[in-house]
C-alpha cells in the first residue's frame, strides 16, 4: 500500500493501537501489559493508512537480541502486504540497532503469522507445549528465531 506512514506509537496512542489488538486478536494482550510494553527498551511502531492506526509491532531490544512481542494488522486491512512492511520495519530496526538474533513465539494454529515469519527467514527452534491457552484447553507455542550475524 503505497499511502502508508510508519511511525513510533507512545502511550498517547494506547487507545488507538488497543482497539487493533482487540480487534485481530481472539486472545489480546490487555490493556495494561500493552502500556506496560511503551518506552524504555521497547520499540513501538504503528503503521497508519490516511492518518488511521491500522497495524503495529512491539520489539523487545535487550543487548544484541530483538524479541518481537507482537504485530498485529487491523482485520480490515489483513492481506494486503502491511504485516511485511511492519516485518521489515522491524528487521530495519534490528539492523540498525546491531541485533545477533531476533526470536518471536508463536500460537502453533497461527498460520498466517507463521508464514510471515517463515518467509522472511525465521526458523522454528522450540515447542513449547501447553503454553498459551486456547477456547478449548491449552495450544503450544512456537518459538521461532532469525540470526542476523
Ligand atoms: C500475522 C498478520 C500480522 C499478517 O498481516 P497481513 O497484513 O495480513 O500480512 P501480509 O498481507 O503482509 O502478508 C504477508 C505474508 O504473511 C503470510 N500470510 C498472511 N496472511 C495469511 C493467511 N491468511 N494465510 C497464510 N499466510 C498468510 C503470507 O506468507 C504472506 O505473504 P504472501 O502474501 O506472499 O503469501 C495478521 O494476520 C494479523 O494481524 N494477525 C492477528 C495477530 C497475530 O496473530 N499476530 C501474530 C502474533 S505472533
């Protein structure tokens, strides 16, 4: 999408990029660990399509290492290549800051998610099983790594 703008999102803008997370999400973050995931060393970027909030990512920058804690795209906008950009953007970031390795986890039925990050070379390197809860019981998660070294 060719009228798209990235840039950082603040606590000022918790409304905005909740009301995404609730909306792409069955299971979101709360509010709270939202808000608790702004500044000091995370990395927080939102993608806006004529000055609307439509997607985000939260990077989780520790030394050399970049955790991707969450990206997310509006369902009205999912498909049409903003996920890549807020990826690249976040691959951007992590070359920028010097990272060895970025690591994400991920829902083990979260396809879609899962091929993003495949393509864009991450690997799966753990399951970590049971870990998330699910509408029935429990699902395992992915962890999945990238070695920028
Ligand atoms: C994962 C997510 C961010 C992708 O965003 P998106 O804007 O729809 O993705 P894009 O249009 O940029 O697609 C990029 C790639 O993602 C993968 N992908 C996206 N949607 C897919 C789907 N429904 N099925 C399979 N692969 C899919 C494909 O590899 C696609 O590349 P391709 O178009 O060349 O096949 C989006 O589905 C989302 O917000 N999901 C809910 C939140 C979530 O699960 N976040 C991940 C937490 S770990």
């Amino acid at each position: 999408m060719s009228n798209h703008s990235l840039r950082n999102f603040t606590k000022q803008d918790s409304d905005s990029i909740y009301a995404i997370e609730i909306a792409a999400n069955p299971f979101p973050w709360t509010l709270k660990t939202l808000q608790s995931c702004i500044g000091g060393r995370y990395i927080t970027r939102q993608i806006k399509i004529n000055k609307q909030a439509v997607g985000f990512y939260v990077g989780d920058l520790v030394i050399d290492e970049l955790t991707l804690m969450e990206i997310c795209v509006h369902p009205d906008f999912q498909g049409q290549g903003l996920g890549q950009i807020l990826l690249n953007d976040f691959l951007a970031k992590a070359k920028e800051n010097k990272v060895v390795t970025c690591h994400l986890e991920v829902r083990a039925k979260n396809t879609a998610a899962q091929m993003l990050y495949m393509k864009n070379g991450f690997i799966q390197v753990h399951r970590r099983t049971g870990y998330y809860p699910a509408a029935m019981g429990y699902e395992d998660a992915l962890v999945m790594s990238l070695s920028l070294s």
